[in-house]
C-alpha cells in the first residue's frame, strides 16, 4: 500500500526509519526534515572528531563504503526526500499535516501525512548561569557546534578549559580537550563523583584516578555559579573555587526534544519524554517515535526510563520502519548499557549500579571481582576491575559495572550480562554461564563465572568482607581501633608491608594457615587480604573452622584497592 510518512528529524533513527520503510514498501513516498543542514551522522563519535583521532567531519556521515550521507545520498541511493534547514513548528492531528519553515526561504507551509514518525532527539540540559551565551561557551549539541569548536581549538588556541557535567559526554569531552590538544582541562560536576548514576561511589573513584593520572582536574561536589568574561569567556566560578578558561563545554545532561508532541496533545511523561507503546507507536495510531525523545521501559525495574543512546535510536528505526509498512514488530525495552573510553581505560557498566538498586527498591549488595581478561598464564592480558550488583534475598542479577586497560575484554562481558538481565538471571546463572574459551581469549573460569560465584559466596554468608571504601576507612582509622591485617600472600609479596607497619601487618600463607593457627593475630577484627581476594577467601574459610570468625575478606584485594587509590 502506497503511502506518504514525514519523518520529523534526520539523525540516527530518522534515516533508519526511512530507509527500512522503502525497502519494505518501495511506493511510499518518505519526506524527511531537518533543521540543520549536515544529517545522517553519528553523533557519538564526536568527542573523537574534536580529539582529531577522526580528522574530518564527513566521516560521521559516511558510510562503510566511504559514501556521505547527504541529501543527495538519499535521494538518489534510497529515493528518500529529504530537505534541510526545514523546521517543524506544529502538528493538526486531525488534518494530519505537519506545518513547516523553510529557513533558507523563510517560506511557511504544510506537509500532510499518513503516517508521521517524531525523530527530534534531545537537545542539552541548560543552565540557568549567567555567561552561557559568551563566545567560547559550547554544548557540542550536534556536529555542526562540534566544527566551530574544533576550529576554535585549531586557528585560535585554547590553553584552559572547563567541562561542566562529567557524565559520558563529559567526560569524552575532557578527554579530547586534554588528550591531543594538551589542553589544562578540568571537570565540575555538582554530584559527590563521576558519572553519577552509572557506577558506584568505588568504581568512579578509580575513575576519577584515571582521570587525574592524565592531568584532568577532576572537581565533584562543585557548583558552577557564573560564567564570567566581556568579549569572550574568561573562566568559571563554582560554589568553592575560580577556574580561568578560554574555553567552557556544558555537558550537564540532556533533555528529549518533546515540545511538538507535547503541543500536539501527545501524552508525554513527567520527565518531558514521548511516551510510546512496544511497537514505538504514541498515543495517536498515526504518530510513531523514538530515539532521544521518547520513554522506554526499564527491563530491570519495569519502570519507564530515559536512554538517549544513538545505539538504541537506530535499532529502534528498524521497527519503527517494520512497523509504517504494515508490520508488528516490537522494541521490549532497555537494560541501560553504557561504555566510555578514557585515556587507555574503558569504563562500561549495565543494568542498575548498586545505589540506583537501593533508590528503586531493591534491598541489594554487590561482589567485587579483579581477574586476568586472559589466562593468568598467557603473556598479554588486563586486569578486570568489575563490580557485579544482586538482590539480597533472591541473588537475582541487577547490574554489572567496571573498567579496564582491556576495553574489548571489558565490554564483552558487559554486553554478555546485558543479554542476561531480561531473563532476570541469578548468580547461578552467572556461574555456569558458557562462554567461548581459549587461553590468548579467557580463563578456563571466566571472570563472569567468578563473580557469580562470589555474589553466591557473599549472599551465602561464607565471603564477609569489605568494599574498597570500607577497606580505605577502616585502613585510615586503624591506629584507633583493634584491628590487624593479615596478608595471605607469599612472605615476598608481605615483606615491604610488615616492615612498614610492623604492628598493624602480619604474614601467614594461606595455605599454610592449619599449620600457624598460632600466628594469627589476636584483634578484634583481623582484615585479610591477597592480591585479588581468592586466597584471602580461602584462609577465611579456613580461620572458621577452628573457629576464628573476627574476619572480614577484601573484596578484589590488593589489586583492587591499590586501583582505588589507597595511600597504602
């Protein structure tokens, strides 16, 4: 059946929409509209074309046969119509037409629709600062914004920046200022830690570490009160500190572009998201949308959510296309998987970090885990920093986050529990769970099986033990209280340790624990440790069948702890 559908936006799920209807229904005529002139890129690698690891622009928009997707692309390769620098200013729903300005023309008109697809996005949080609007100030809301900032970077110079917002653009962002450019680039964010939401207080610890090893200065707990400058910016005032700048990028979140839809009388959520059914139809049969704007379940929680991820605004395209021709298909949802590059770390995580589980209801804990991506054996491999989320009573699965040097390794194994999450998996699941295996590749026990094992282990009451900030605690104040650590490594590994804190740190093999029950310390508490927290789980294990129970274990040890940052 021949028919006309407007797509309203020209990004990501835009041209997906477009393309997949006229393979699926050859005869309809598409008209899709953009307020910009550059279309059809991809918007997430922009932090890597203002870094200069891509040199020109056009690759964002090129194909993998290196065509541009411009406006003659898709008229020509996918009899698609596409005009730009046209803005949607409303919607009749009962005329079905949308109402249009040229911007180039400054001409008015109307398109009528069978069907309309709302592809508007997201635009960046705004802050009510003075200063916003001063040269130099950039929100990088597309790649439009993202050429004149480079340019300033390239002809003019930039020798100081502040990045305000150190969630995933922000800190993508920084990287690029601070990486290539040698940029003096420093970070505000108004949260008590970096990417807030995403990770525990643990991991964006040993984020922010990352961060300032690469000489970013890394301010949290920070307000940003002003912008200051006259003909241009000359810096930023928070609620504890001045920072001079040449150059301030607000990356303080965003928000879904739903003022058209709300205008229409679509229902939106309270948070300003689109809201739409499985089959990313809204609340008029003839409106489809999705990406940046819309509301999406959350399969972990079964609560709506928000996921401006030009991943899921693509696959969603698919089935908004699937579904103008005719079709029924589904999009269930989202878990909210996320990975970032940092420097020569990747942080990556999915489902819900162990205080988003606590602020949704679930009474949950979390298992730390540092494991070889590879066998321990094999010559090159990383170390996995990874922190697996459970509920308490039930060991269901809700989350995985961590970061790496090996950011293939990483992402791998998130992505594997993210296919999980659906199925409310337990940590049986995890630690039977098959995966591929061969030395260069894995363990012949996965890092995902471990942590399953551990969760079972801490959910089972046989792995009490501490969390990375527990341990740095009880290590700051331990001149005050009674307690002694017991290091189950070789005496080599312990030696500089003991010699150190002769009273505070002793030295008994795990292994060899039945054997010296007489030198296990006497205190109150006795903290043990080895390099990853396995053999200090086994002598913990062991302690308490002659009875020693005083005992807490380090959770991903020595490793994990030394990656914290702990002054040790």
């Amino acid at each position: 059946m021949s028919q006309q559908v407007v797509i309203i936006g020209a990004v990501a799920l835009g041209p997906k929409a477009a393309c997949r209807l006229k393979r699926l229904e050859p005869d309809s005529r598409v008209i899709m509209i953009d307020e910009n002139e550059i279309i059809s890129y991809g918007g997430c690698g922009i932090p890597y074309y203002v870094s200069g690891d891509i040199s020109d622009a056009q690759e964002l928009q090129s194909t993998t046969f290196h065509m541009v997707r411009d406006v003659s692309f898709f008229r020509e390769a996918k009899d698609v119509e596409v005009r730009t620098r046209t803005r949607a200013l409303s919607i009749d729903r009962m005329a079905r037409q949308v109402h249009v300005h040229d911007l180039e023309k400054d001409e008015k008109y109307h398109l009528d629709y069978d069907k309309l697809v709302l592809s508007t996005g997201s635009s960046p949080r705004k802050l009510p600062l003075p200063g916003v609007d001063l040269p130099g100030v950039y929100t990088v809301s597309g790649l439009e914004e993202a050429i004149r900032l480079k340019g300033q970077i390239s002809q003019s110079g930039v020798e100081k920046a502040v990045v305000v917002g150190a969630g995933l653009i922000g800190l993508e962002m920084a990287e690029a200022l601070a990486d290539l450019w040698g940029i003096e680039t420093s970070v505000v964010e108004i949260a008590p830690q970096v990417l807030p939401g995403f990770i525990s207080p643990d991991i964006a610890r040993m984020v922010r570490n990352v961060l300032e090893e690469n000489d970013i200065s890394v301010y949290t707990g920070e307000q940003v009160k002003e912008i200051f400058g006259e003909d241009r910016v000359k810096g930023v005032r928070t609620d504890q500190r001045e920072l001079e700048a040449d150059m301030v990028i607000l990356a303080a979140g965003v928000i879904p572009n739903s003022d058209l839809a709300r205008e229409a009388g679509l229902e939106v959520s309270p948070q300003g998201a689109v809201v739409v059914d499985r089959h990313m139809r809204t609340s008029d049969e003839h409106i489809f949308a999705g990406g940046d704007c819309v509301q999406l379940q959350n399969l972990v929680t079964g609560k709506p959510g928000y996921y401006p991820m030009g991943s899921m605004a693509n696959r969603q395209g698919r089935v908004i296309g699937t579904n103008l021709a005719g079709g029924n298909d589904e999009f269930p949802g989202a878990v909210g998987s996320f990975v970032v590059k940092l420097f020569d770390h990747a942080v990556s995580g999915t489902g819900l970090s162990i205080e988003t589980a606590s602020r949704q209801g679930f009474d949950a804990v979390s298992a730390f885990v540092t494991q070889f991506d590879k066998s321990h054996f094999y010559p090159e491999k990383d170390l996995l920093y990874l922190e697996l989320v459970v509920e308490r009573g039930t060991g269901r699965i809700l989350g995985l986050q961590g970061l790496s040097t090996g950011g293939d390794s990483l992402k791998g194994r998130i992505d594997c529990v993210a296919a999980l999450l659906p199925g409310k998996p337990t940590t049986k699941d995890l630690s039977n769970l098959e995966v591929s295996y061969s030395p260069p590749f894995g363990s012949a026990m996965d890092a995902l099986n471990s942590l399953g094992n551990v969760a079972e282990n801490i959910l089972q009451g046989f792995n009490k033990g501490l969390r990375p900030a527990e341990f740095a605690e009880l290590w700051e104040k331990r001149q005050d209280k009674d307690v002694v650590f017991l290091d189950c490594r070789d005496e080599d590994n312990a030696r500089p340790f003991m010699d150190k804190y002769p009273e505070k740190w002793k030295n008994v093999k795990a292994e060899t624990l039945d054997l010296n029950l007489d030198k296990v310390p006497q205190a109150e508490t006795v903290v043990l440790l080895c390099n990853n927290g396995a053999r200090s789980y086994e002598a913990r294990l062991k302690l308490a069948r002659h009875g020693i129970t005083n005992t807490l274990n380090v959770h991903g040890g020595m490793s994990m702890i030394k990656k914290w940052g702990v002054d040790i």
